[in-house]
C-alpha cells in the first residue's frame, strides 16, 4: 500500500497533464503520451507486478481520456509495462542508458501493437502509413522525453534507492 499511492498519484498527474499540457507540446502532428511514461518508470522502478497493474490502469484512463474505443491502450500499456518490468533489476545499476533505449524499445512495440489491435478491430486501414507517419514519430519523441523525464520520475517513485547523478542512477 505504501508504494500504490505514488504510483496512483503519478498516473493521476500524469492523465491531468496528458489532457491539459500534452496537446500543445505537439511536434509534427505527434503528441506525447504522458501517461505512457510513467507507466514504463513505474514498470522499471518498480517491477512486473507494478508494470502491468500500473499499465493496466494507465490505459484505462488513456482510454477513457480518448474518444476511440476503451480498452485497446488498456490491453497494450499493460503487456508492455509487465515486459518492460521485468528488467526492473537491472535498471538501477546501469547509466541512464539502458533505461532510455527500454523506453523507446517499448514505445514503438505500445505504438505497433495498439495499430494491430486497431486492425484486428477494423477501425484502422491506414497500418502501414500510420508507421512512418505516427508510430516511429512517437517512439522517437517518447525517447527524447525519457532522457528528460527518466531520472525524476525514478527519484520520485523509488526514493527508497538514492540516485547521485544522471550519468549513474544507482
């Protein structure tokens, strides 16, 4: 109970941001996925327990924020942020860069795989447009954002391991 309540608090901050501050920080057309990034910290910092309850639940609200159908985001935020937390042990013990290279890994499997969850619904007919012009945008701008975000998001919701530097996070 004790670790939740960060969490909760993180995803909540997170979903208020996605709906107030992410619309106008568009690059191209791409907007950031706020919540996405604090599912995937929550995921490293925490484990695949909390990755995938924390990613289940962020895609809830992702969903529900949305005006598409609920529950594809659900799915795939929860897959990625269980596959995403089982590297949980390593992440504190390497530099800032294996946790980046995680987060943009992961983006583009969440970006791919909601696109083949779109197709298997027939919502989507435009798949393999949407690759270069949506899904590669935002794992890269996902990834920019990881190298900014990535380190406060694990000090605050890991406070228990004490991080000195960006350089190493251990």
């Amino acid at each position: 109970m004790n670790k939740a309540f960060p969490a909760g608090i993180a995803l909540l901050a997170a979903a208020i941001l996605q709906v107030s501050l992410a619309p106008h920080l568009a690059v191209f057309g791409v907007v950031p996925n706020l919540i996405f990034l604090v599912v995937v910290t929550l995921a490293l910092a925490e484990g695949p327990v909390a990755g995938g309850v924390s990613g289940f639940v962020g895609g809830l609200l992702f969903d529900l924020i949305g005006t598409s159908v609920v529950g594809p985001y659900a799915l795939v935020f929860t897959l990625v942020g269980y596959a995403a937390g089982m590297l949980s042990a390593n992440m504190f013990a390497e530099g800032w860069l294996l946790p980046v290279s995680v987060v943009a890994i992961a983006s583009l499997t969440a970006e791919l795989s909601y696109g083949v969850v779109l197709v298997v619904l027939g919502m989507s007919t435009t798949f393999w447009r949407d690759i270069i012009t949506v899904m590669i945008p935002s794992a890269l701008y996902h990834t920019v954002l990881a190298v900014l975000a990535y380190p406060w998001l694990a000090r605050i919701l890991r406070p228990d391991r004490q991080m000195r530097s960006f350089r190493r996070l251990a």
